[in-house]
C-alpha cells in the first residue's frame, strides 16, 4: 500500500533559499526509493524575500510505493550526511499521511 506524506517546511530567519537547495538535494534521492514528488510548492515571499510570518515556506506531496520504501528513504546516509544543512535551513518541519484524491 502506498504512503502519501504532505510535508510542510518552515525556514529558519533568512533561510530561505538554504531551504530550497537542502531539498532540491534530498528529495533528488527520492527516485531511487521508487517515490516521487507529486507537487511542491512554495508561500510567495515579500520584498525582502522571506515568507509570510508564521506560514509554511515550503508544502511537499510526496507518494512512496510503500513503509519499506519511507524507512529506506529517511535511513539514507546521503540524507543523513545533509543533516548540518538541514538544521541551518530548517526551523520546523510537520509531516501528515494524507490521501490522494
């Protein structure tokens, strides 16, 4: 049975694009764990490019083909090797299990 996570991301104060390239690089591993990205999308930023206080930067669907496949994907040691990028960029993370519809 499928998995299907949304993920949400909040960047810490000025990490905007540290955010971005940290997760360009990681969810780039999905493929290989048989997953992909069903949509990303990003909060538009104001003049001095950060987003909206308080919102997620950053909303990810993600769909893997099964647990397996989740737990092979956050074991990854290309993932955990980012993980200095990660707490640079990354505040707050929540992650739900949704449905596709």
């Amino acid at each position: 049975m499928s998995v299907v996570l949304c993920v949400t991301l909040w960047p810490n104060p000025g990490q905007e694009q540290t955010l971005v390239s940290y997760e360009d690089s990681v969810l780039a591993l999905l493929p290989e764990h048989g997953a992909r990205v069903v949509t990303r999308v990003r909060a538009e930023t104001s003049a001095e490019g950060e987003a909206g206080e308080g919102h997620p930067f950053e909303t990810q669907v993600i769909e893997l083909p099964d647990q397996a496949a989740l737990d092979a994907y956050l074991a990854d040691p290309r993932r955990a090797a980012a993980s200095d990028e990660r707490g640079r960029a990354i505040a707050r993370t929540e992650i739900q299990r949704v449905t596709l519809t």
